[in-house]
C-alpha cells in the first residue's frame, strides 16, 4: 500500500467563508457534538444565507425591480433558514406538505410563502388553501382538485400557472412540469371567466440546467403571453423566474480545468487513475475512444449567483428589441426568483469522524468515516471539492501528507463517499475529523437515507459570539 504518492490525486481547492475557519478553530466544540450526536454532524451558520441574499437584492435594486426572493427549501431542510428569509423580507418556497407546514407553525406568514410542490394532494392543497399560500399549478388534475376544495372551503385563493414548452432557436426546450403557453392562456382565461374563488395572479418556471440563453427565451415568451392576457383586460402581477442560479465552489478555475483533462487521460488508461478504480464519472468509453463530460455539476464557475442573475437581466430581447430588465419593469411586474443551492453557499459543512484505515485488495489506501454516502449526496456524479483533514492530536508520528479514498458505512461494494483520491495532510488517526465545506446545498440532506436504520445526521448552526453548537428549530 503506497498511500504517500500523489500521482493519483489533484487538487481541487474550495473557497472558505471565515466562518469555517472559525469553527476550524474550534475542534473541541466538533467534538464533544460529535460525541453526544454521533457522527456526521452538519453544521451552518446564517451569516453567507444573509450576505447571499443581499448580492441579489443589489442586482434588483440596481435595476429598480420590485421583487422577491423565494428561498427553495428543498436545497436544505433546516427551518432556521426558511426563518432567516423572512427576517431578510423575503419569502419561501415550499414543495411538500411538511416543508409547508413547517413554516407555518414557525410563524412564517402564509402572504410570504408559495407552494411549488410537484405533485400535490388534497391535504396538501387544502393546507395551502386554508391559509392562504400562492399555489404555482402544474397541470390541469391539480386545477380540478383545487376548484372543488375552494368551493368546499368558500375561500379565495391565489394561483399562479407554471409554464413551459418554451422555444430557443426553434428548438422546444423539455420539461415535464407546467402547461404549454397555449394551455396556459386558456386556463388563465377560464379562471377569469369563471370569476370564482381562484385568482389568477402570475407566471412561473423553473428551467433545468444553467444557461443564460433559455432564461432569456423563456422570460420574453412569458412576456408575450402577459402582453396578450393584458389585451384581453387579464393582469399579471408578478412573473416568477425559479432557481437555478450557479455556485462556484472552487479557488481555482486551472485545477478544474486540469482534473477535467486528467479524468480523460485516466480513462483512457493514459496516467494514473484520479478516482476510485478508475470510475470515468459519467464520461462513456468505447472502442472509439471517449465521449462527452464528466456528469458533474460545474463546481467551477465564474459566472454565479448575482453575477447570473444579472447576465440574464441586461440581456437584450430580440423580441422585444430592448434589454430583458426594462421589458419587467415598464410592466411594473414583481420579479420573483426561488435560488436554493445559491442561498445556502458557504452555509454549512459535514464533519464525520476517521473510524479505520486500511488497504483494499488490490492495495487502495481506504479511510473509514463515520457517514454514509447518502448524506453527502447530489445527482452529481461526485462532489469535486477537497475536504479538510482535522487531526486530532498535532505531533503525530507519521507527518507526511497521504493519499487514499474515504469509504462510508453502507455494506456495499461502491460505498465511496468521494470517488476521487483525496489528500491528507498526514496519516489520518482514529479519531480525528474529515470536514466537507459548502454542502449545505442539496449535498447533506436531498438524498440521505435511514438504510441500516442509521441515524440522520444532527443538524446545527454555529454561534460564533457564544462559541457553541446550537440545534436546528
Ligand atoms: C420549482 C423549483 N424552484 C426552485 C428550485 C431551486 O433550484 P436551485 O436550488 O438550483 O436554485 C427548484 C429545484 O429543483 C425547483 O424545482
């Protein structure tokens, strides 16, 4: 077992609130949580969800929009968020029953709350419903459900309709959410026809990917559609642009670039493998030689958060031969957007505990954590970030950095919790930390799982002043 050598390992460097440095500091208050709440724990603070909040809200003021600011909850379950939001003016966006109800019980008022669930059920609307929350309706099922529970409940209820279908370059951009603008125009019209307790109040969508381009398209046709509905006397208030605004996680753009071109390499037997017996990560090999990219989400960019919103924002319209901001605001709309990855960046970290170390069979150094791969999980192929090795003792024997994989609690085979080799400092001890920055996106809690009937991992938020641990809620 060589684990000294560094041919397989290249660097991927994060970028560190001062925070995280600061709970770096505080080894001791890791833990002794750690001690009373098992390994992993996930640790935030609300201080970048505040500052990240405030870079959109200077792009919009910069604009002069109204607008809102809907943190998507889905990203990261803890309810001290969806809270921060409000305190900020801002809102949230929900997308189940509980994530709803939760809000609710915390105070967050339901004026300030919307309802973006994918699918919805009677309990479910009718807790919207009851207290008043904008539902965003996706299908015309949904529209029937929520007809007759307004009825049986004789209360008036908001909806705005979530579009799709839309079109860049004569290409159809897919999605299975949302009607098509044609379906759209009709049911806005039956609702104010119909004249009943359902409002119209505003358009949606939410696009896969990150492109500046298919925001621009889907924006300008939601335009059009407004224009028309507001011919027939049919206002709109508000037109929401979803999330999806992109993250950068790494210092560097060269080390992404360089693992990028590596990876290739190492798939074609051509260097040392820089992951876990040579996973291609998504990139497909065949007598041809290789095809496409890594499936990984862009960890490196230099076009995110703020700087992505208002990309999009100056873009010129073709359409409307003006840029994308003034079509919004000479129609006095509120321009709402739903960020969940890009609210909680720098927000929060995995800490788990060094429990073995040892060589596979074919002699792959292997450091056992005490996690599973569920809670540092995203559809993401692999989380392309180095973590930070915490020894627990300075002036250990072995000092010299090391190289291996970091394996998880599951009983399979591929329970990797990084595919890709990592370094560490010196040789990691029994005991000491492994901490993953900026995972509070999507990466600790969207996929974690209770197999083996393990525990969740305990989620906390770090109060610097009183230098302690406190519990989420
Ligand atoms: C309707 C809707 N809004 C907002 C989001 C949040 O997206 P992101 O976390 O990429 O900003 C999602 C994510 O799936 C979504 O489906």
């Amino acid at each position: 077992m060589n684990f000294h050598s560094d041919s397989g390992y290249l660097p991927l460097k994060p970028i560190i609130h001062s925070w995280i440095d600061s709970l770096i500091a505080r080894k001791d208050l890791m833990l002794d949580k750690i001690r009373k709440e098992d390994s992993p724990v996930n640790i935030h603070s609300l201080d970048p969800f505040v500052e990240n909040i405030q870079t959109y809200q200077c792009v919009f003021q910069k604009y002069k929009l109204k607008h809102k600011i809907y943190f998507a909850r889905k990203a990261n379950k803890c309810i001290s968020f969806a809270q921060q939001a409000f305190k900020c003016g801002q809102g949230v966006d929900t997308a189940s029953f509980n994530e709803l109800e939760q809000c609710l019980a915390a105070g967050i008022p339901a004026s300030v709350l919307i309802l973006t669930a994918a699918v919805k059920n009677r309990k479910l609307l009718e807790l919207a419903v009851q207290s008043q929350v904008t539902i965003v309706l996706d299908n015309l099922d949904e529209y029937f459900l929520l007809k007759e529970i307004v009825e049986e409940k004789q209360k008036n209820t908001a909806v705005v309709i979530r579009l799709s279908g839309f079109t860049l370059n004569e290409k159809q951009l897919h999605s299975r959410f949302g009607f098509s603008l044609v379906q759209a125009q009709n049911l806005i019209e039956e609702i104010h026809l119909d004249a009943g307790l359902l409002r119209y109040s505003g358009l949606h969508f939410h696009l896969n990917g990150y492109a500046v381009d298919e925001r621009v398209a889907a924006i300008e046709q939601s335009i059009r559609l407004i224009d028309q509905l507001d011919a027939m006397g049919i206002g709109t208030e508000s037109l929401d642009i979803g999330g999806g605004f992109l993250v950068n996680y790494l210092k560097e753009g060269e080390q992404w670039a360089a693992f990028h071109q590596e990876l290739k390499l190492a798939v074609l037997g051509q260097r040392t493998p820089l992951t876990y017996l040579n996973d291609s990560l998504g990139i497909v090999k065949s007598e041809m030689g290789i095809q496409g990219e890594p499936s990984v989400y862009p960890y490196f960019n230099s076009n995110n958060k703020a700087l992505f919103l208002e990309r999009i924002l100056k873009s010129h319209s073709e359409l409307f031969h003006q840029p994308i901001h003034e079509l919004i605001q000479q129609r006095n709309l509120e321009l709402r957007i739903e960020p969940g990855r890009s609210l909680v960046d720098q927000a929060g970290v995995t800490v788990a505990t060094v429990l073995f170390r040892k060589a596979d069979s074919a002699g792959n150094f292997l450091v056992g954590i005490e996690m599973n791969r569920s809670q540092l999980r995203s559809s993401s192929a692999d989380f392309l970030v180095d973590p930070i090795h915490l020894p627990l003792k300075s002036g250990n024997q072995h000092e010299d950095p090391c190289f291996g994989f970091l394996v998880g609690a599951y009983c399979l085979e591929q329970e990797l919790i990084l595919k890709r080799r990592v370094k560490f400092d010196k040789f990691p001890e029994v005991g000491d930390l492994i901490l993953f920055p900026n995972t509070a996106g999507y990466m600790m809690h969207f996929f974690e799982s209770e197999a083996h009937r393990f525990n969740l991992a305990a989620n906390l938020f770090f109060d610097q002043s009183e230098g302690s641990l406190i519990k989420d809620g």
